[in-house]
C-alpha cells in the first residue's frame, strides 16, 4: 500500500509474477512512478488499485499480458490517475494475446496513454465515469468495451471499435471525442442515445468514414 504521501520508484514493476503468484498494490493517495513497463498479472494474478488522488506512472503498461494470468486495474475518485507514457495492453502482449485483463475507470479517475491502447479478445475496458485519453484506441481483435460514462478521447491517431455495433449509451452520459485529426472508420452501426444518453464530438479535423 503507498499511501498520502508515499513515494516509490522502481525500474521496472510486474504484479503476479509465476503461474501461481497473486500480486497485489494499492496506491491511495500516494506515488508510484516506474521507469520501466510495468505489467499487472504476467503469468499470475495482479491487482493494481488506484485510488484517493493516487498516482501511477510508466512507460508502456500490460493487464493480464502471459497465458493464464488475470489481472485488473482500478481507477477512480478525483486525482487518481495512471499514465501510459508508451501503449497499454489489455488482455495480451504487444503481439499475442494472453490471459484475462480488466481496466476499471470510474468517478473522476484518469488514464492517459501516449500511444496506442490494445484490447485483445480476453481484454475489457469498463469506462464508467472519469475520462481515458489515448492516441489510438485499437478493438479489432473483439475485447469486451463497456462504456457507460465518462469520457474517451482519441487524440491524433485511429480509433477502432472492433466489428460489432458501437453503441454508446448510459446514465453517465459517456462522450467520445475525437480530435486533432484523429480518424474512425466504423465496419458496422453506431448509436449514439439508445435507451438514456451519449455524447459523440469530431473535432480539429477528426474524421469519420
């Protein structure tokens, strides 16, 4: 636990090592800053709970990255918040898909990801409130994207939902910017307000097709 007031820094972090590991960090107000990758759940099961004015900080970041592993993080309350300084891989590696990975976010928390962020089949991303903001946001390979709330912004790169029906709708109002020329191209339908409301903005010459 690092809490108000804690400092850590470390070179490189993995939560859940082995097959057999559990792993587990709260950072509840306090600072975790890794100058390396950090990956929650590599082989075992990793939890990385964010929370209180929290902050976490790293190159590129993995949730449950190797076959077999399961691993989440949790976002939420005002001034948490987790930056990506590279990609963010949910579900898999850089290239594989691997085990099972879940990115919580909710009332206020924040993630930034200065390059793309991967959902693989076994990733989910459950966006209910606070904002994410990536460069690319990259669903082809058919992760679980629940987004009922909050905000997800796609600054400059591509954002694809993946091929099923985007549909976005909550009592959360969740609103997807697209900006500084960023582009979406849709394979299938888009709602925007199917039974409550939801928010699509295309700005700064962002563009859809």
């Amino acid at each position: 636990d690092v809490d108000s007031g804690g400092v850590v820094n470390t070179s490189y972090g993995v939560l859940g090592n082995g097959a057999s590991a559990i792993g587990s960090v709260m950072v509840n107000g306090g600072t975790w800053t890794d100058g390396g990758d950090l990956l929650v759940a590599l082989y075992g099961d990793g939890t990385l709970d964010i929370q209180g004015g929290g902050q976490v900080s790293n190159l590129t970041g993995y949730i449950g990255g190797g076959g077999g592993s399961a691993g989440a993080v949790i976002v939420r309350e005002a001034g948490s918040s987790w930056a990506n300084a590279g990609d963010l891989y949910i579900g898999g590696s850089d290239t594989l898909p691997g085990g099972a990975g879940e990115l919580n976010v909710s009332t206020s928390g924040s993630v930034n990801v200065g390059g793309r962020l991967k959902l693989w089949s076994g990733g989910a991303l459950d966006l209910i409130g606070g904002q994410v903001t990536t460069k690319s946001f990259d669903n082809s390979a058919g992760g679980t994207f629940s987004f009922t709330g909050g905000q997800l912004t796609v600054d400059a790169g591509t954002f694809d939902p993946g091929l099923t029906t985007l549909t976005l709708d909550g009592v959360g109002n969740p609103t997807l910017n697209l900006q500084n020329g960023a582009a979406a191209n849709f394979t299938n339908n888009v709602i925007v307000g199917d039974s409550q409301s939801a928010t699509l903005n295309i700005n700064s010459n962002a563009h859809v097709t």
